[in-house]
C-alpha cells in the first residue's frame, strides 16, 4: 500500500517534499479510514435491510440520537483543528526563506521561463541549482498569471505581472526534476516548461565558469541564437531588417558602420564583443545609446555564440 | 375569480378583498407580506451590486491615497451637498405617499408622487450640469477615456472610473426609479390603491429609500473624504 | 397592513426624520472642512451610518416591520463587510513577507529584490510597474 | 415490482383528470404559462439540452487527450472547447438544474401551495435564463472565449475571442438566478400549507431554501464583476489590469466571492433530494431531521467565508491563505453531518432498491470521495503541490458530478413519474445506474493520480509518462456518455406509453405525493393541511412487499 501511494506522487526533491508526502499519507489514510466506514455502511446497509419478500414495510422509528450526532460533530472537527497545524505549519516552510537563500529571479512570459542568477548571469529552459543550497525564487511576470510548479519540490506559485512573488525550497537530491507552467496562460500553456537540474557544488562551479554542460556539444550558432532569445536582443535588434531601437542583425557582419562621433568601423568580432560589453563606446549613427552592458553576465562561450549567430545572419 | 375561492377556504378577511390579489394567495396580507420579503430581497442583491463597486473603490482609494485626495478636489461638494438635499426631501415625500395611500388619502398620494418625481429630475439635471462639467475638462472615466491635462497626481483616473461607475450606476437607478413611480402615479389617478391594496406604492417606496440610502455613503465617499 | 399600528398618521415622525437626516448632511459637510487625520474617514461613515439606519428604520418602516425584513437587510450589510474585509485584510497583509515562523517583515525583502532586478541589465528586463500602457 | 403496483395503478387510472400537462396544448399556453410546473419543465428541457452540449464537450476533451500532442484538434481550439465545456456546465447546466427545473416544479407541491410566490417573475427569469443562454450561444459562434470559465485576469482582458459577449452572458443569467432565488425565499416564507411549520417542512425544502440564500447574496456580485471585466476589456478601468495599476488578484476574489458559494448553489440542491430519496426508500423516518436542516443554512453561511482557499498560490497574502484555509475545515463538518445521517436513515429501514435509491446510494459513495479529497485541498500545504493539477478537476468532478449531477438523475427519476405522470423500465434504469457509475470512476479516479503525479490543469499536451492513466480516463468516458444515453432512450420512451403512474409509487410522505400524478393545474382540489411531520412511517398503512 505504501509503495503503491508513494507511486502516486511524483520523486521527491527535498526534504519538504518528504514532510508533505508524510503529511500527504496521513490525510490519505484518514480519508480512507472515514471512506470504510461511510461507504461500507452504504453498501452493508441496502443490502442487510432489503425489503424481503413478505415482510412487511414497518421500520424502525428512530428520529436521532444526540449522543451518534455529537460523535460526528465533534470528531470531525477535532481532526480538521490537527490537519489545520499540520498544513499550515508545513506550508510556512515553502515560503519561509533561510537567511543564507541563494536568490534567482525567474521570469515568466508566454511561453517560456528565465533565469537569472546572481553573478548576474541568465539563461531560459533550465535551473541550474546546487545541491543543498537553499534557494529563493523571486519571480514575475511580463505579461499574463503563469505558474511556477517543481512537483519533485512540491512548491508552487503564481507569478504575477507588475509584483514580485517569491517562494523556497533547498534541493537534496541530484537530478533533473520537470518544472510546469499551472496557470493557464493561452495557446502553449502546456509547452510552457522547464527542467530544474540539480548539481553538486564542484558541477555548479564549472557550470558558472563555463555555462550549462550542454553548451560543450552545441553549435555556438544555437548557444547565440538562445542568448538572442531569452535575453532581450531580439526587443531592439531584428533578424528581418526592420529598424527597431538597435540596428538589424540582417545582413550586419562584414558591414562598415557610420559611428555617433563621426567615425567608422567594420562589424567584426572585435566590434561585436565591444558593443556587448560596453555597448556605448561606439553607437551605430541614427541610434540613441540605450543598450545596457552585459558585462559580467554573459560567459566568453556566450558572447563567441553571439559572434556566431551574427555571421550567420545574411 | 380568486375572491369567492379565498372566501370559501376562510382565510380571507372581508374588509381586506381587493380585485388585484393573486389567486395562490389566501389572503391580501399574505400578498403584501410575500411582495415585501420579495422586495428586501431584492434590495439584498442591489446592496451587493453596489457592493463591488464600494470594494473596488476602498481598494483602490487604499493604493492611490495621494490621487484620491487630489482629484476629489475636482468635484463640486455644493452640487454634491445640494443633491443629497433633493434626494432626502424625495424620500421624505415618498413616505408620505406611502402613508397617504394606506390611510386612503388619494389626493395627498398622487402630490406626494410627484413631488418625488420632480425632485427625482432635479437630482438628474445636477447631475448633468455636474458631468458636463466633467466632461469639458476630460476628467472622464476610464483610461480610453480620460485626457485630463492639468498637473496631478497618478491614479487620479480611477477616482474617476469609480466616480463615474458609481453614480452612474446610482443614477440608472434613479431613472428606473422615476419610470416605475410614474407608473404607480397612473395607476393613483386610476384609484388602484386604497388602504385594503397599496403593495405597489409600498414597494417603489422601499426601493426609492435605498437608491437614497445608497448616496447617503456615495456622497461623503466621494465629495466630501480627503 | 402587517402591523396596524402603521395605519395612523405618522407626518410629524416623517418630518422629524427629515429634518435630522437634513442637519446631519450639514454637520458631515461642516466635518469634512476639519482634518482628523487618519479618523475622516470613520466619521464620514460613521455619520453616513446613523443617516442610513434612520432611512431604514424609519422611513423604510424596518422598526415596526416584521423582523424578518430587518434579518434580511442586516444579513446584507454582514455579507457585503465579509467581502471589504477579506479583501482590505489580503491587500494590506500581502506587502509584508514571511521569513520566519510568523514573523511579519516589512517592506525591505521586497525592496531588496526590486534593486536587485533593477541592477540586473539585460533590455527589455525593465519592472513591469514602470511599463506604461 | 410491477406485480405489487399494479392494482393501485389501475385505481389511480380511472378517474383521472385534467392534468396540467393536457390543460391547454398550444404553443402559447405553454409560452405564456405562469404555471411553475410547466416553467419548470421547460426549463428541464433546456438543462438537459445544455448537458448534451457540455457532455459532448466533455467527450471532445477526452478524446483529444487520448494522446498527447494533436489527436482531433489544435490547442487553440482545445482551449475553446475546455472554457465552454466549464461555462456550460457551470452557468447553463449545474447551477439551474435542480433548484429552477426540480426545484420549480416539486417546491410549491412540497409546501402545499398553489403556484409559487411570483408567477410572473418566474416565467420571466425562464426567459432570461435563454436570453443569458442565447448570448453564451452567440460567443461561441462569433469566435468563441478561451480564457478558461474563471475568467482570469489579465489574460481575459487581454486575449481576442468573444469574452465580452460572454461575460454579459453570465451577467444575464445571474439575473434569472436571482429571481428564483428570491422567489423561492418568499415561496417558503410565505405559502407554506397551513399546519406546516418550519420543522414540518421537507428536507428537500430547507436545501432549496438555502440555496436560494445563497443565489441573493452572492450572484450580484459576479454580476457586478462581470460589468467590471467588459470595462476593463472595453476602456481600461484599471481595478484588475495590472499595466494600469490593477491588481489581477483583486479579480480573483471578486469572482470567487460568487463562485466559492456557487459551488454551494450546485451542491445544497443535490443535498437536498438524497434527503428526500433515502428516507422514502429507505421507508423509514430521516435521521436527526434538525442536524440535516441546520447543517444546510450552515453550509450556505460558511461558503461566504472559504472563498480564499481558491487562491492559495495567487499571491494573496500568506495570512489570509491561513485564515481561509481555517475556515474552509470548518464546510466540511457540516457536510459530514449531513452525511452520516443519511448512512443512518438507511439503519434499520426497509429499502427498495429502484432506481432513484441506486443513484442515491451512488451519490453517497462518490460525494463523500470528492468531501474527503476536499481536505487534501483545503490543507495549505498540500494544496501548495496540487492546485491547479488534475487532482483538483477529479475533485471537483467527485463533488459535481458525483454529487450534484447523481443527485439531480436521482431527483429525476424520483419525481419523473410526478412529472410525467410515467413509468419507466426500471430495468434498464439500473444498468445505466451502473454505467455511470463505473464510467465516471474509471474516468475520475485516474485523474486524482495523474494530479498527485503533477500532471497540471487545462494542458492540451502533457508528458508521455501520464499516457497511459489519460487513456483510462478516456475510456471511461465512453462508458459514461454510454450511460447517459441509454437513460436518455428509456426515459423517452417512456413518455410514448400510456400515462400510468400512481399517485405515489414510491410510498413518500410529502406533500407533493398526495395529488394526482402528473398533478392538476392548480396542484390540489383543497389546501392541503398537514396531519404528521414528513417521513414520519408510523401513520402510513404498511403495505405488504
């Protein structure tokens, strides 16, 4: 019985995931009991006191009895009080950060999450967290409610536009662990997931170093054109030729840019890199210098990606 | 057809009969008490309708305080002060009208309507003169709406969605309220109602006391709180 | 006709009325020129309050009624402050955090957060308060 | 059966009058009708026609979860399909069901009365009741809402479809609630036969009564809420949408302040016919007659207060997440009550088991499924892991369907013989009981697993792992719609056969029994006085079985 309703939950994460599913049996367990008894005596009953064959239809009149009512009544009651604690108790844990929290923020639109971690760097698709580190979600919205849901956490939260909202939990378990979007959110709402990948501290270092694992077997081509996609590029610099506040990256490279000041360059990887880390040094002519630096928050492999996906925007 | 039934199962009282009671009722009193439970039931869902809106303000007054004690600024409190004047003056006369037509007083029932009527369209032309008003200045409701160019504060433009919201709500009731008094006010002159039948005067009066009651809070929450 | 009492002539009750819902209507105009602070508000509607119950008591005739109109009404008000109540009650509580076992923290975590946000470059990452429509 | 009822059939048949189903047969005497059975009944027809339409939604949904990714159609019109199938069922079907179409009809029978309090009003909230129906008919023409029936804000604001058309819908329909809420109130005030007091009324009525309780205080609000979206949608009031300074949370409780007791709305009625059919079946007086009627104007009052327990993740403030959930504990008692004393009327009884008796028992067992898993909801915690999952639709459905929708097929069959003045095959009665019942387990027992696995709500793709318990749920889909229709054939060719019902066939004790089946147009020849309080067994000739 207990393997089968472990079954029915999905892995545990955490070691709240493991105080809910505690919790979670005891409930099951009381309702079941309360299930034997209601539905046994409404199957047990018909069927004891079928009106037989030619017994006649007086029954036996009994209007109530104070002492059964009191019993269903005050039972009942007293249990909810138990199950009140209980769940309150263990839900303050879900929201009740430790002072030591490492804080990412998450962002969620439609139909996708970012990350962004404090050293500044960001990424969209998957949580990169370290083992045993307790970590706070801070989280919105850019445009409707989404939901933030790790089952293996048993932590949720709406995300909110216009509020920030947060949640905790601490990892114990290495893994991959699904995260879903659980508010309705429109067309994709169901393609709107995440993975939540869970290392240990030597994996998380490297992984800050030198980005996700995957980006050792990606084309640096893709690992620029996630960059453009979940890190606001593609607001101002279009892959279409439309002028937007930044130029088109159609057709860029190789190109010889009139500057702001009156001079001129070609876009080379050098340009590139400069503009990305201090993108006010030399603004394209007929454009404000509005583009924030990224210094700090994209890695070398990042920024070579970006070069890459430029190149190849004919 | 129901008078002679209602006389046969005896719960009919002689001095009460009256050609408009219902066959399914036993007698009159049952009739008016039933169209009365009815009524406050009805005006039971009108204090919630309102009640949103009284929500949506307080919440919204609790996260824009600096705009609401601005643009209140924008109302004319003497127009607002004025109204309330009418409106209690109007429900003075409809209680009477109502007392009138218990105690059979015909002619003092159909002045008393009017009078109520008439106080009902002066509290509708205030209330155009105080949104023209409004109007000209484009403190109008509704962000699609509101082209207010003066300094002030942000938020203001809810205070106007809900200054809008409100009393316009308040003030379809007022027009629903003059269609139906114009309605007992014919049936008044047709004599209808006499102290063994008067329901309907009962009831546009219970009706016209909370479209009252409702701008006895309406006034202070908007014209008058800083 | 529900209660026989009301067949006689009640014009001076009436007028009565009138005029005290009149002179409180001066007193609440004459009161919103003072500033109580914080208390405006209450003695509107605490003035507001007395107008209604008269309107209600007495011209709507709830004192000499049959009590059941006036459970009626009155279970109205109840509802209708349930609905404020728990709403004022979840706005005003939200801003504060929890860090601890029922420890209400103020402001700061989130004040926190949102430099934090701000600091954090990439365009198109800018608060959403701060997106005008 | 047909043995013992046969005699008293035949006794019943031979003069019998005027009923008010032959009294005038034209269109206009049915349309102009003031009548509240003939009201009722054509508002049974188009409840039922809603539950085809939303049944056969229902049937859509399932069949495209089959397998993940596209089966029969694409997300956008999967999401159409959802929000209508919830806003039928909801608005059209569950919420007037029993108190406008059962409740109309058997309410005044019950009470003695002739019609109820305001005929007129009555017919009139019909009529609205369609044009409310007419408009939700046009949204769904002219593009269809996919913003799911809670309407969320922002992206209802925000989303194309026909969400304001919708939204006056509701609106509309929110009016023909309230009218036969208040109706009904005045009725049971009111028009009670003589010797009928409040302790004398039948269980059934006190249901009704705090139903309609509810349908007063809390339906204005959804209408105000509703102006409140269209604006917002139309001119940007700026309460809900947080791009103008709106909070979207805000919406959240205006709407759930109606929809927390409308959940209330749909069940108190259900409620209220077990407690008519399991004491006549059971043929034996109700157990703690008072504890059953308290325990409903209980339910009425504390569903005001719960309404936060919908909102647990929605970023409502942790302190009102505890307040809700401390009172939302405190709902269940009183359904429990009620419960038990149901599972004690059957002690000691004589049961028969036709028809609205199996319904009745299956309503006990699925009801108190969907109460139980109620506390795994109402507990914050873990109601953090599965709101918004499939645990919460299978919950839902255990308390609607199993209880509502079982409830109402039982009150259906209890009174069709009253209504119809007809008989139908008990027979097949009963395997379409059985139908149902294993169809709907099959196909909402699977769910509370997919939910607890994580599976989230209103996905119109999901992981592989959960393909197979989505296959199941299917399946039991099918056996389901299969049930329904085979009630569906009986039930129609029972009205082809001759009127044959007596005047009580099932031995009650309430009022509306003591008239002819169908009954007259003015319900009784005289004004019924009440001799005993209802289901009391001691007075009734005990027939032999």
């Amino acid at each position: 019985m207990n393997e089968w309703l472990r079954s029915t939950l999905p892995i545990v994460g955490s070691e709240h995931a493991r105080d809910i599913d505690t919790f979670y049996f005891f409930v099951f367990y009381l309702s079941l009991f309360f299930f034997i008894i209601v539905g046994g005596l409404a199957v047990y009953f018909p069927i004891k006191y079928r009106l037989k064959p030619g017994e006649t239809r007086r029954s036996a009149h009994i209007t109530d009895n104070f002492f059964l009512e009191m019993l269903w009544t005050v039972v009942p009651s007293l249990l909810c009080f138990v199950l009140f604690f209980w769940g309150f108790n263990t839900y303050l844990a879900a929201f009740t950060v430790p002072n030591d929290a490492m804080e990412i923020y998450v962002r969620g639109r439609k139909w996708n999450w970012t990350f962004e971690y404090p050293d500044g760097m960001a990424g969209g698709g998957t949580l990169y967290v370290p083992l045993n580190r307790p970590i706070k979600l801070i989280m919105d919205s850019e445009d409707v409610l989404h939901a933030f849901y790790i089952p293996a956490m048993r932590i949720k939260q709406d995300v909110i536009p216009g509020r920030y909202v947060y949640m905790t939990f601490t990892p114990t378990v290495k893994g991959e662990f699904q995260i879903f979007c659980a508010e309705y959110c429109g067309k994709d709402h169901s393609g709107m997931l995440a993975m939540l990948k869970v290392m240990d501290d030597a994996e998380y270092e490297v992984f800050k170093r030198e980005g996700p694992p995957e980006y050792k077997t990606m084309d640096p081509k893709l690992i620029g054109e996630t960059i453009y996609k979940t890190r606001g590029c593609q607001s101002c610099h279009s892959l279409d030729g439309t002028k937007g506040d930044g130029p088109s990256f159609k057709g860029i490279w190789g190109k010889t840019e009139q500057f702001a000041d009156g001079t001129s360059g070609v876009v080379d990887e050098n340009y590139i890199r400069q503009s990305v880390l201090e993108p006010q040094a030399k603004v394209v002519k007929g454009f404000e210098p509005v583009m924030p630096t990224f210094q700090g928050s994209l890695r070398p492999v990042e920024i070579n990606g970006i070069i890459a996906f430029i190149k190849g925007q004919k | 057809m129901s008078v002679a039934e209602n006389i046969e199962h005896g719960h009919g009282h002689a001095a009460e009969l009256s050609p408009f009671q219902q066959h399914h009722f036993a007698t009159a009193q049952q009739q008016n008490e039933a169209s009365k439970i009815g009524m406050w039931l009805f005006l039971v869902t009108e204090v919630l309708l309102f009640g949103g809106l009284f929500v949506g303000y307080g919440l919204s007054h609790a996260k824009f305080p600096e705009a609401w004690k601005s643009a209140h600024h924008h109302l004319q409190r003497e127009l607002g002060a004025l109204n309330t004047v009418v409106l209690l003056v109007s429900s003075f006369t409809m209680v009477m009208a109502v007392q009138a037509a218990k105690l059979n007083r015909r002619k003092q029932l159909i002045g008393n309507l009017w009078v109520t009527i008439i106080c009902a369209c002066i509290f509708l032309v205030v209330k155009y003169f105080e949104y023209s008003h409004k109007y000209h200045e484009g403190l109008l409701p509704f962000k699609a709406f509101y082209s207010y160019q003066g300094p002030q504060v942000p938020g203001e433009f809810h205070f106007f969605s809900f200054y809008f919201m409100m009393t316009g709500l308040h003030g379809f009731h007022i027009l629903g309220g003059i269609a139906v008094l114009l309605w007992v006010l014919k049936r008044s002159y047709a004599g209808d109602f006499t102290s063994a039948y008067y329901t309907p005067v009962d009831l546009i009066g219970l009706y016209w006391h909370l479209v009252d009651l409702i701008w006895i809070y309406l006034f202070p929450l908007l014209y008058l709180i800083s | 006709m529900s209660s026989h009492a009301s067949h006689h002539d009640h014009t001076k009750l009436y007028a009565g009325t009138l005029l005290t819902l009149l002179v409180l209507t001066g007193i609440t105009v004459a009161a919103s020129y003072f500033d109580f602070g914080s208390a405006n508000v209450v003695v509107a509607m605490f003035i507001a309050t007395v107008k209604a119950s008269l309107v209600a008591l007495i011209f709507m005739h709830l004192k000499d009624d049959k009590p059941v109109n006036a459970v009626i009404f009155c279970g109205s008000m109840v509802f209708l402050s349930i609905f404020l109540g728990f709403c004022m009650l979840d706005v005003d509580s939200r801003e504060k955090v929890s860090t601890g076992k029922l420890t209400w923290v103020e402001e700061q975590d989130r004040e926190e957060a949102k430099k934090k946000v701000k600091a954090s470059p990439p365009a198109g990452h800018s608060a959403p308060a701060a997106e005008h429509h | 059966m047909a043995d013992v009822l046969h005699h008293q059939i035949h006794a019943a048949s031979d003069h019998r009058e005027v009923d008010y189903l032959s009294d005038g047969r034209g269109i206009r005497d049915w349309l102009y009708t003031v009548d509240h059975k003939r009201i009722g009944v054509m508002y049974l027809f188009f409840i039922i026609l809603s539950f085809f339409v939303g049944g056969m939604l229902a049937l859509a949904i399932r069949l495209e979860l089959l397998y993940p990714g596209r089966t029969i159609m694409d997300a956008e019109t999967y999401n159409r399909v959802f929000t209508l199938h919830g806003a039928v069922m909801v608005f059209l079907f569950i919420i007037p069901s029993i108190p406008a179409a059962l409740g109309n009809f058997v309410l005044p029978l019950m009470l003695g009365a002739k019609d109820v309090a305001f005929p007129k009003l009555n017919l009139a909230s019909f009529y609205i009741y369609c044009l409310g129906a007419t408009m939700m008919i046009g949204a769904i023409i002219s593009g269809g809402v996919d913003t799911g029936w809670t309407f969320y804000t922002p992206y209802s604001t925000s989303t194309n479809g026909a969400v304001t058309l919708t939204a006056m819908g509701v609106f509309t329909l929110g009016f023909s609630s309230i009218f036969t809420g208040i109706n009904f109130i005045a009725t049971i005030h009111k028009l009670r036969a003589p010797g009928m007091g409040w302790f004398e009324m039948p269980l059934f009525v006190w249901g009704i009564y705090s139903t309609s309780v509810i349908q007063v205080l809390a339906t204005p609000v959804i209408g105000i809420t509703m102006v409140l979206l269209g604006l917002e949608r139309a001119f940007g009031i700026g309460i809900f949408d947080p791009r103008i300074g709106g909070d979207p949370v805000l919406f959240q409780h205006f709407f759930w302040f109606y929809s927390h007791p409308a959940v209330y709305i749909m069940i108190l009625p259900g409620m209220a016919i077990i407690s008519e059919v399991i004491p006549t079946f059971s043929h034996r007086t109700i157990f703690g007659y008072r504890g059953i009627a308290f325990s409903s104007v209980a339910i009425a009052l504390v569903s005001f207060i719960v309404w936060g327990h919908h909102m647990f993740t929605s970023g409502q403030s942790q302190l009102i997440n505890a307040v809700f959930s401390f009172l939302t504990f405190l709902v269940g008692i009183p359904s429990g009550i009620k419960v038990f004393n149901w599972v004690a009327t059957m002690y000691k009884g004589r049961i028969t088991l036709k028809a609205p008796m199996l319904f009745a028992i299956s309503f006990l067992l699925l009801f108190t499924i969907g109460g139980l898993t109620g506390l795994f909801l109402g507990s914050l915690s873990i109601d953090i892991h599965l709101h918004d999952t499939y645990f919460v639709v299978a919950h839902f459905h255990y308390v609607m369907m199993g209880g509502t929708v079982i409830a109402f097929l039982a009150g259906l069959h209890y009174w069709w013989p009253k209504m119809f003045g007809r008989m139908y095959n008990e027979r097949l009665a009963a395997i379409s009981c059985a139908l149902i019942f294993v169809g709907f387990n099959t196909t909402f027992l699977t769910q509370f697993v997919l939910g607890s696995r994580g599976m989230p709500r209103r996905y119109y793709n999901y992981l592989d792992q959960f393909q197979q318990l989505h296959m199941y749920s299917t399946f039991g889909s099918w056996i389901l719609g299969a049930g329904f229709f085979l009630m569906a054939g009986y039930l129609l060719a029972s009205l082809r056969g001759p009127k044959n019902a007596p005047m009580d066939p099932w031995g009650g004790t309430t009022l509306e029994w003591q008239t002819q089946s169908p009954p007259i147009t003015h319900n009784f020849h005289d004004v019924p006085v009440l001799k005993h309080a209802p289901y009391d067994y001691r007075n009734i000739p005990q027939g032999e079985a």
